[in-house]
C-alpha cells in the first residue's frame, strides 16, 4: 500500500502552523530541558501522512487532503475521523517507532493520534525527560494513594483541575520541595526589610601581577537601564579600590555608569587571541587575556560578592544595592557548609564528574581552568542545588513510604528534577545579568548548546522573582497542564537504548519516523552532561539506574553517540564523520528492519551544508532504503551561525527498502529525469514560499528518488556515477526552473563568472555560507575554482560575496560584468573620472545593458546602507555624466595614439 507522504504532504500548511502557538511545540518543549525541538505541527504531519493510505481514487486522495489540512490547525481538530481511518486500515492500533526521540515529540504526536508509540534515545538524560512528556504525563494514575503532603502557608497558585491527578500531585510535590528548599537554605539567603533579594551581582577576582591586590574582573557596570517615561534614571556601580586596605568593593549610583570596567575589549572579538584585558584598578597594570586565562587556570580565581538585588514591592522594579556584612557573611557560611554536605549514596554532593577532553566550545568555563562539573558554580550555587536534590530525594522517600507506587514517584520527583534542571541553565557562572526587560536572569547556552563562562554572572536568591523555585514550580505545573488539555495521548513507551540495536521484532513497526541527530550542529551529550550529574542527584531515589553509565569519568556514555564532534578528530574524539556515517547508516537500517513490508521509513532532516546531505543520502541508500517521497516546510526559528546551525527548512522524506529487482539507468536520461521532477516540485516550493536557499537544500530529496529506481546508474563508458553527480544536477535544475531576471534579462544569459556572482547574492547577499557550498555552487555552473577567484572572500568561518574595496583584478577588455560593475563601485569615491577609467579599460559604455541591469540587480538584492549598494545607485543616478568622462576619456586617449603614430610614422609602418 502507498502512504500519503510517497505522493502528497501538506508543505505550506506545516509551514504556517509551526509559526503558529498549537503548532510551533513551544509548550511542550517547556516541560524539559533538551537542545532540539521538533515542532509538534510537522511532528503530527510526518506521522499523520506516514501512516494514511494513497488510495488510487483521485476523489479519496482529495477527501484525504482536506482531512490533513483541517488536522494542521489544532491539536484535536479531525481526531475522531482520522482514528477511524487509522483503525480501519490496520485493525488496531498503528505501531510507530521514533529511534532518536529526544524530548520525544513524534511519540507524544504520534500517542495523540492514539497510535501506540515507542521512543529510543542514547541520552539517558534525553529518555526521562521524553518519558514525562509522552509517557507519564497521560498514563492513568488514579488508583495511586494521596501523597503525604499537607498545603499551608503560602501556596503555589492552584492552575490544575482538582480532577486532574498528576497536575494536582506534581503541584502539591513541588510546593513541598520549595518548602523544604526554603528552609533549607534559609540561613544563607538573609532577608533585608523582612524580604528575601531577588538575586546577587558576583564576578571573580585575580591577584594582580604588578601590585599584588586581589581585583574583581567585570565587563559592564550598567545594572538596570534608564527608563525616561517612568522618571527612572537607571542604576549603575563603579569599582573602588582602596590602596590602604587592598581591597575592592562596588560603589552603587544612580544613572548611566561613572567608571570605567576592570575587563575592557583589546581585539576585534572577545574570542580573538587580544581578546579582553584585565586592567588592575590599583595600579593600572594590563593584564593580556592570555595572563588572566593563565593565573584563572592555575586556580587562583576566586568569588566576590559585589551587588545585592531587592525588588520594588511596589512596582516590582529590580533595585541594586551594596551587599550587607550580613549577606558576605552568609555567602561565606554556604562555602564552608558546602564542604560537609553528606553524599548522595556513592556519588559526592558536590559533583565530581569530570569534563571530558575537547569540550573547550561547548563547556566554555573549561578553558579557565574548571574540571569537573561542579566547578561551574560558585559555593553558594553548588549549595542550594544540592539540598535541592536532596528534598526531591526527601519528598520521594516519604511517597514510597505511605504506598505510592515506584512509577508514579519516579514520574513526580522526575517534574520536580525538570524544575530544578531550568534553574541550572540560570545557576552557573555563565548565568549574565541582562538588562532588558528591566533586569532578568541570562541563559547560561551562548547558542544551542554552548555552556558560556562569564567573570561576572548573577545569583537567584530565594524570593519568588524570576528565576526563583515558586517562578520554576509554577511554569512547570503550567506546562503539564497544557501539554495535558492540548489533547489526550496514548501513553508512549520511551526507554534509553541505541538505535543501531532496536528491541524490536523484524516488521513490528507500522512506521518509523524520527528526526536524527544533524551531524555537528549540536553536542547533545557534551551539552546535557551537566544536567546529567546534577538529574543523577535529584533522581537518586526514584530512579537509581540513571546513574548507570559505563563512562569513566560518570558522564553520559560517548561510544555510540550518533554525532559528529565539532574539532573531535583533532582531539583524538571517535565522534568522527566516518564514525557519524557508519553508524546512521546502521540505523537507518535498523529501522529498515524492524518496519513492516507495508510501512515506512520517515526521516527529517535538515542543514545548511549540502556535503552534509551527500553523506546522509549515502547512509540512507547503504542502509538499503530508497527514498519514495520528499518535502520541504519552514520549520525551525534559525540559528546564529551560518556555517551551521541557521537552519530554516528541514526536509521530510518518506523511505522503504530498496526493491531488489531494480534496472540499471543511463546517465543521460536519469539527468534528464532528475531535471524534469525538479521543475515540477520548483512550481511546488514557491507555492509554499520557499527561498532559493531552501529549495537547493530540499532538491536533494528528487535526486535521490529518482536514482533511487535504479540498482546502479552508468554513464556511456559503462563506469558508475555517484550520487553527488544527481546532487548537482537537481541544484542546476533550481536555479534553471527559477528563471531569474536581471532586470530584463535572462540571468543564463550572462558569462558564467557574472552568473556565478549574481545566484550567490541572490541567495545569500552579504551574509555568510559554508565554505562547502562555494564549492558546490562551483561544480553546479560547470566552472573551477579559479574561474570565482576574487569574488568571495573566505574566512574561518565561511564564505560572503566580496566587497568592492577587496576586489583587486585588473580590467581588461576580457573583464566579466561582475569584475566591471566591481571595479566601478571601488572607484565611485575617487569621482566620475576614475569610474569612466574602468568602463574605458573595459571597453564598454553608456548602452552596455548587461552591465547596468548587473548594476542594478547588486544594487536591490544587497543591504541597503552599504557603502556598494549607495556607490552603484549612485553610478546610475550618474550614467549620463559617467558616459560624458568616458567618451571624453577615450578621446583624448585617441587622440594621444593618433599624435604619437605621427611621431614615429617608421614605428607605425612596421
């Protein structure tokens, strides 16, 4: 039987709903901590079209369409039918299998269609939280004893249904540990005017290599913005450092800041070699980056509590102080106490865990000097999340004692650890003060998945403020709830294991559909193991098997993580390209294996570097699948780096394994055929509002359907062609269908040097592209490298179009129409004169179309504001005065040929 997604998928309508609130899974990606989210709208969509027939009905298949249209517009619309639908066509429930779930939202989409789901993730870390999300928070928990937890005092808001059991246990279970927690902590956090603070202003300090003082490094003085409509000058501190008593300490005042910081940029970035000094208000010795990173990695960085935070309880406006004795006094106590805090069984209170090698991006705070996990916190910090993790351990041992199931107090004290993981991401020496929105808690991940490291970071105290357990407790609560109205799941099934072994029967699975790791874009290990060690804590009780790892240094285990490790090969780390194929490749047909003969593979994908795609289509036709179907939607939000992450279109495509009696195919008319499906999809993708981008990216998926028919593809000598050959064909084929117009004129009929340039700004301007998509764009226009030299300029970090003032080729009259409309641009700020220079070397003029619809054409698709974009409008608005300096130009250049002939009249003669 075909599946709706081998011939049709509802591509603009994902689009459009994972913009939307329903769609974009924003909710649920709320419940846990994880660093990839798959919007629930293409979630259901990729389940959905993977499991409903194509019937041969033309009628049907259009009945069928509208059904999928309708379902993309809420979480419940169209449930009763397509359940019938479903039932009807597989006579029970449809198994659906995600081997790389993640957070788990296939299952959880896949449950809400009441297919019975499985989910499998390396990530032990990974499989809780997907287990909270898709399994536990719709499992049927009625017959659970009530919890011996009695409410009093000041309450979280109630925001679940007295009838909804686990909304109203994890709310009752999280206001025990804030109790607790609060108690706990109380003697360190001291109150002032009978309120706790919101937070502390920290930064490290340094022994100064000139005079010997101790110095707090701070990057900003600035603590709260101005705010002129509400007659709020905004606050600010400056250091004071006393010579007599060779200490340090913040001076707090209203207004914009006084002073100037102790750490001030040196280089262009603050990760070049320059990079940030550290300057000693003592004495005004500079300390290079490379010294301060030296003396904080030999372990003489210490703590300094600098500012104390109240809010306003009036306003709530955050109000900046100096720190009392008191509150110095108390930070020192939590240090001390730190020390004698008992352990949780076999495992230290403070986390020992050591870092591994090569985490220098993704676990910044290594490159000064930190080891083990729990060096990312300051004492105070390390403290609170350790009792913390003791009052879940607490709360969970009284639940069993009174009867509560194993399970269900897995799945409560599991919600308070996804509480207690948000806090993290706010309880590091990477957590900044940020100013906007009049003063919050940063984020500690500088993207995706980088851990940042900051000398100076903010502390949450113990008020109900943002960032605080009751803010955690309440967004907690209020995210199960939702996740739980948004439509009722069957309870899915989601454990850690790998998906190169699935615990799986041959053809047990309807339909396997997943969204696996993106090659190098993000360290989903690396970058959870500090959630990890600290879930490892909290978990102890309720689930002492997540502490299981066979890594050596009791992290999450690395031998069979499916990801390419960003510098892994330099650092002598298995996560290799080589490493990544094998092992997809082995997945992929894993879930070849265990599909049944009538399901599908579904597989989403997505990034920006296209040798990315020619390994996964690699994999997926080694793993012995062929593609049947492929769709591009707008999906993801971007990223920050165009070399990696700046994903917007992700691709799903439906698989099955390859027929064994497939024909061999002639070049020729497969190049043929890969052109014509391409064409016919280009009319598709621009109907759904796909870039030119996004399209090159989504003409992998016709290439490798098309040569998927066939067991192997010759070209006339009788020798095998490889799939990049296809690749390259479908992205020539994009930028053909696309028909693009220079103004007027067709841009295939510009020279090939101008065609090449003119497709590069079309799709990507100014900004920048991998390094590998230069050279792909290169072997799509039939050209070599030398033939795009001086065009773009090439950095460590990928590739933009040139600017004029780079460009360096003289002019001749060989020159292309890009190098001339560069040239031209260059010499715009030395006047009309030395423009006409280069129109003459050139050898063109005033009615030269090409060179002036390619003027025209840099001038509209380029940032407006850039000095080439106002030189070329400028040469335009100048065309009759240039044509006038040219004409006069090459006169007078006659007329000196003409004088010098008749000087040497012999010379002319011979």
């Amino acid at each position: 039987m075909t599946r709706m997604i081998e011939r049709w998928f509802p591509c603009a309508e994902v689009s459009d709903a994972c913009s939307e609130s329903w769609g974009s899974g924003n909710t649920e990606s709320s419940l846990w901590v994880w660093f990839a989210k798959r919007p629930v709208a293409q979630s259901k969509a990729a389940v959905l079209t993977s499991l409903l027939p194509w019937p041969d009905d033309e009628s049907e298949q259009q009945k069928l369409r509208e059904l999928v249209r309708e379902a993309l517009k809420g979480h419940t619309a169209k449930a009763k039918e397509i359940q019938e639908i479903l039932e009807k066509e597989y006579g029970k429930a449809p198994r659906v299998l995600d081997p790389f779930s993640g957070r788990a939202m296939i299952p959880l989409e896949a449950g809400r269609l009441q297919a019975e789901a499985f989910g499998i993730d390396y990530s032990p870390f990974a499989a809780l939280g997907g287990s909270l999300l898709a399994e536990m928070a719709f499992r049927d928990w009625s017959k659970e004893p009530n919890l011996p937890f009695e409410r009093s005092g000041d309450k979280l808001p109630t925001v679940g249904d007295e009838g909804d059991r686990i909304v109203t246990d994890v709310e009752n279970f999280l206001f025990e540990i804030g109790k607790r927690f609060r108690e706990y902590m109380d003697e360190f956090y001291p109150k002032k005017g009978g309120r706790y603070p919101w937070g502390y202003f920290w930064a490290s300090t340094l022994p100064c290599q000139e005079c010997g003082r101790r110095f707090p490094l701070v990057g900003e003085l600035e603590l709260r913005r101005a705010r002129p409509k509400k007659d709020d000058p905004g606050q600010s501190f400056r250091i004071h450092a006393d010579p007599k008593t060779g200490l340090c300490e913040a001076v707090v005042h209203d207004g914009p800041p006084t002073g100037t910081p102790t750490r001030v940029q040196a280089g262009k970035s603050k990760y070049a070699a320059t990079g940030r000094v550290a300057v000693c208000p003592f004495c005004d010795h500079v300390h290079s980056k490379a010294v301060h990173t030296r003396l904080s990695v030999e372990g003489l960085r210490q703590d300094q509590l600098l500012v104390a935070a109240d809010i306003d309880a009036d306003d709530g406006t955050k109000v900046f102080r100096p720190p009392t004795a008191e509150e110095v006094s108390a930070a020192q106590r939590a240090a001390e106490a730190l020390e004698i805090e008992p352990p949780f069984g076999l495992l230290p209170a403070r986390p020992d865990e050591v870092i591994p090698d090569g985490n220098t991006w993704t676990i910044q705070s290594v490159n000064y000097g930190d080891r083990t996990y729990g060096d990312l916190c300051e004492a105070r910090q390390t403290l609170g999340l350790v009792r913390l993790a003791r009052a879940i351990n607490e709360a969970t041992e009284e639940c069993l004692r009174v009867g509560v199931s194993s399970e269900y107090s897995r799945a409560l004290a599991g919600y308070a650890t996804a509480a207690m993981m948000r806090k993290i991401r706010r309880s590091t020496r990477g957590a900044r003060l940020q100013k906007a929105g009049g003063a919050q808690v940063g984020d500690i991940f500088v993207n995706q998945s980088a851990v940042s490291f900051s000398y100076d970071w903010f502390e949450s105290g113990l008020s109900n403020g943002p960032g605080s357990w009751e803010s955690l407790s309440r967004q907690t609560v209020t995210a199960l709830r939702n996740v739980r109205q948004r439509g009722m799941a069957v309870p899915a099934t989601i454990q850690r294991g790998s998906a190169t072994t699935l615990p799986f029967r041959p053809g047990s699975m309807d339909a396997v559909v997943t969204d696996p790791p993106y090659d190098d874009m993000i360290d989903y290990s690396d970058s959870s193991d500090l959630f990890y060690v600290w879930a490892k804590r909290a978990m102890f009780t309720a689930d002492p098997m997540l502490s299981m790892t066979m890594h050596p240094g009791g992290v999450q285990e690395k031998t069979g993580d499916i990801t390419v490790k960003r510098g892994g090969s330099q650092g002598g780390d298995h996560r290799t390209h080589q490493h990544y194929d094998e092992n997809i490749a082995r997945a992929f047909a894993e879930a070849r294996r265990v599909v049944s003969e009538d399901g599908v593979v579904t597989i989403v994908f997505g990034h920006g570097d296209l040798e990315v795609w020619r390994r996964l289509l690699n994999a997926i036709s080694s793993a012995g699948l062929v593609l049947t179907g492929s769709w591009p939607a707008k999906t993801e939000a971007g990223g920050a780096s165009a070399t990696a992450a700046n994903i917007v279109t992700t691709l799903t495509m439906a698989c099955r394994p390859a027929p064994p009696d497939r024909k061999e195919g002639r070049l020729g008319a497969v190049e043929s055929q890969v052109r014509d499906v391409v064409k016919t999809r280009v009319e598709l993708w621009d109907r759904s509002g796909l870039a030119h981008t996004d399209m090159l990216m989504a003409s992998a998926g016709p290439a490798m359907e098309v040569t998927g028919r066939y067991s192997k593809i010759l070209d006339v000598t009788g020798n095998e062609v490889g799939l990049e050959r296809f690749l390259i064909v479908a992205r020539k084929a994009v930028q053909d269908a696309a028909d693009i117009k220079v103004v007027s004129l067709p841009l295939d009929s510009f020279d090939a040097r101008t065609r090449f340039a003119l497709w590069w700004v079309r799709l990507y301007g100014r900004q920048l592209a991998p390094k590998s998509e230069l050279r792909w764009q290169v072997l799509a226009g039939d050209l070599d490298m030398n033939d795009v030299k001086n065009l773009l300029h090439q950095g460590d970090k990928g590739c933009r179009f040139l600017a004029a003032k780079e460009f360096k080729s003289n002019i001749t009259s060989d020159s292309s129409v890009i190098d001339v409309a560069l040239a031209m641009a260059k010499a715009w700020p030395d006047g009309l004169e030395a423009v006409a220079e280069v129109l003459v070397a050139a050898a063109r003029d005033n009615d030269d179309q090409y060179l002036w619809s390619a003027i025209a054409y840099l001038a509209n698709r380029l940032p407006e504001g850039e000095a080439d974009v106002a030189a070329w409008n400028g040469l335009q608005r100048a065309r009759r005065g240039v044509d006038v300096a040219a004409r006069n130009i090459a006169t007078a250049q006659f007329r000196t040929t003409r004088e010098n002939a008749a000087k040497n009249p012999q010379d002319t003669l011979w």
